[in-house]
C-alpha cells in the first residue's frame, strides 16, 4: 500500500513537471499565433515597432535580400525559434515602422 | 480498493497535477518580471538572458506574452519601470521622468497600459526618442507623464492604472552586460494628483 502511494506521488509529480513545461513551452507559439489579432489591436491592422529609423534596414541586411517591394523579414523568440514574415517594404518614415507581417513559416 | 475506485483516483491525480502544472506556468509567468535573470538598476528592470540562448522556457513565454519577442541583447537591450515612488503608474496622478542622456545609439522610452499595449490618446502619441527629446543646456532632460497636454517632452497617460514604462537602448555599448545594474538611468517621480 505504501509503495502504491509513493509511486503515484511521484508520479503526479512528473505530470505536474511535465505540465508546466509543456505549457510554457506552447505560450510562444500561442501567442504568434494570435499575431493578427495583436496587429489589428495595435494600430488598425498594422504592427508598430518602436525603433530607430535604420533598424529595419539592419533587418533587411541580415536577411541578405535585397530590400525589394517584398521583404523578408527574420525574427527569433528569445534566438532559438525562428519566425519568417513576408512585409511590404515601406520607407522609413519616422521613429515607428508600420508594417503588416504575415507569418509565413515558422521553424522550431 | 475496487477497480473502478482505482481508476477515478488515478484520473484525479492525473487531473489535479496537470492544472497544477499548468496554473503553475501561468503564475510563474505572471511573476515573470522578477525572475531569477532579472536585474534592478534604479527603478528600472532588466534580464540578463532576454533575447539570448540562454533564455529559459519561462523567460521565452513572458516575453512571448507581454511583447511578442525580444531583439537579440547586442541590438537592444529593454528596461522596464512599473512603479513610481513605490506605486502602479495610474493616470490619476502627474509623473516626472528626469534624467540625462542615456549611453546607447538610439533609445526611447514608451508607455505601456495593463495590457503590454500602447494607452490610447487622441495624439497618437505612446513614447519619447531620443532624437526627437529637448533637452537643457547641459543635456538633461524632464519627460511630463500626464493625462493633459505639456509643453516639450510629453507622453499622454490616457486613461489606466498599472501602467509601465519601457526603456529600449539599440546598440548600447558592448561592455552594457557586465554593467546592467550601474547605468544612470532616469528616474521618476511622482507630483501630484491631476485635476
């Protein structure tokens, strides 16, 4: 009876641990997936960064294409997922580049 | 114990210990600006780990959750504010953020409502920039955070309670990491309640 116990302490234990970290593990990628929503909350269908007026070009460069009227734009959560979005280039206009992003693929 | 009692008990531990799991990643998140990563520097936090491989699972899903994703630290290096003299930022009161330049190619510092999204006002206007602040003569600089409008260096509160207040620093010297909680950082005030 007690070794019964112990084993299911121990495993609800795991469950509990393996639980935890699948959660956290999906969070991520749930929230990508709500990026539209988030992009239409933010700025009436559109995406702001705040950022300086060369950061994108920065983007662009470490993408190696070439800054097109399509630009690919590559971003990691936290440098171990990568996200791929497809943007229309738009030429910086002031601190804040507004940009509709589509996800395209995204690489885990 | 019966089969069937065997099988209820098991399931119920089963259950309990996934919505522990779970309720668990969920307060672990919420709890997510004070991690164990997290560092104080005046008023302002910051993460050693955000936007590196080195992030863990619960550093991912906290900036997952308040902003998307975090640029990689030799871009950017991000410091947030959640309170003033030891108090939520609520638009019922009139800040003041003073300070000096703050060592980095660009920065700026934007407001954020309850929600990790820009607080609405008719100005459509959410941050100060560095390139676009006034400062005094001897490079200084006061940032006015109130629901009315002010002359010079503005942000609108609009209308919320437990507000933030993000510090992005691009392309901050190289030497930043080993230095993140020894910067002079502007600090905040609060004066008044507003009218």
């Amino acid at each position: 009876m007690r070794s019964w116990v112990a084993v299911t302490l121990i495993f609800s234990v795991i469950i509990a641990v393996l639980a935890y970290y699948v959660t956290l593990y999906f969070i991520p990628r749930y929230e990508m997936s709500k990026v539209e929503d988030r992009i239409a909350l933010v700025a009436g269908g559109k995406i702001c960064f705040d950022m300086p007026p060369d950061q994108h070009q920065r983007f662009v460069a470490s993408c190696a294409l070439p800054p097109t009227r399509f630009t690919v734009l590559a971003f990691t959560i936290s440098a171990r997922d990568l996200y791929i979005f497809l943007a229309p280039f738009q030429t910086p206009t002031g601190h804040c580049r507004c940009l509709p992003i589509i996800p395209i693929i995204s690489l885990l | 114990m019966s089969g069937v009692s065997r099988i209820v008990l098991i399931s119920t531990i089963i259950l309990i210990s996934l919505a522990v799991g779970v309720y668990g990643a969920f307060y672990a998140i919420s709890t997510g600006s004070h991690m164990n990563s997290s560092v104080a520097c005046g008023q302002w936090w910051t993460n050693k780990v955000v936007g590196s491989v080195d992030a863990d699972a619960r550093t991912r899903a906290y900036v997952a959750k308040i902003g998307l994703l975090a640029l990689a630290p030799e871009e950017t290096t991000y410091y947030h504010l959640y309170d003033a003299d030891g108090e939520p930022i609520s638009s019922d009161f009139i800040y003041e953020i003073r300070g000096k330049d703050i060592p980095a190619r660009w920065w700026s510092i934007t407001l954020y409502g309850k929600d990790h999204f820009f607080v609405p006002n008719e100005e459509n206007r959410f941050s100060v920039k560095s390139t676009q602040i006034e400062r005094k003569a001897d490079g200084s600089f006061v940032i006015y955070l109130q629901r009315a409008f002010h002359e010079g260096n503005w942000i609108p509160l609009g209308q919320g309670q437990d507000m933030s207040l993000t510090l992005r620093m691009y392309n901050p010297p190289p030497d930043i990491r080993n230095r993140l909680d020894q910067l002079d950082l502007p600090t905040i005030h609060k004066i008044r309640r507003a009218p």
